[in-house]
C-alpha cells in the first residue's frame, strides 16, 4: 500500500529545501550579443513549468527547442542572492 501523504510531506521538505537552496537552470547563449535565459529549479534541474509565468514558460521551452542552436546546454547552479 502506497501511502501518499507522508511522500507528499517528503515532496514539499525537498520542494523548502530545494527554495532555500535557491537552485537554478542556466542556458547560456552560444554567440555573443545574444541573451541566455534562467530559471529556478531543484538541485536535480526539473523547473517547475506550472509556477512559471506566461512569457517565463514561454522562454523556457524556447530556450529548450534551442539548445545547440542559440543556447547551450542547461546546467543548473545554485543562485547567487545579491
């Protein structure tokens, strides 16, 4: 027997680590004078698609369908916080 509420409890502990962490994915632009975009995730790289705004979801898999051609591979980092 699967017992969700105690993976659930589990998924929000990484999920408050992960934010305190302060995780992101890079995807650094290829040629000069073109833009790289950024996005938070968790320490494995997974964004979470459903928190991001309109135009941030629309970047994100923008920036996806682009790796190799405008933008290079993603690598995740934690963030700096200035």
């Amino acid at each position: 027997m699967l017992c969700t509420s105690s993976s659930n409890a589990a998924a929000a502990a990484a999920a408050t680590r992960n934010a305190i962490a302060g995780w992101e994915l890079r995807f650094e632009p290829l040629f000069a004078g073109h833009r790289g975009y950024v996005f938070p995730c968790d320490a494995e790289g997974q964004v979470d698609m459903d928190g991001l705004s309109e135009r941030a979801l629309q970047n994100y898999l923008y920036a996806r369908a682009m790796m190799g051609r405008e933008t290079a591979w993603p690598r995740v980092q934690q963030s700096v916080i200035h």
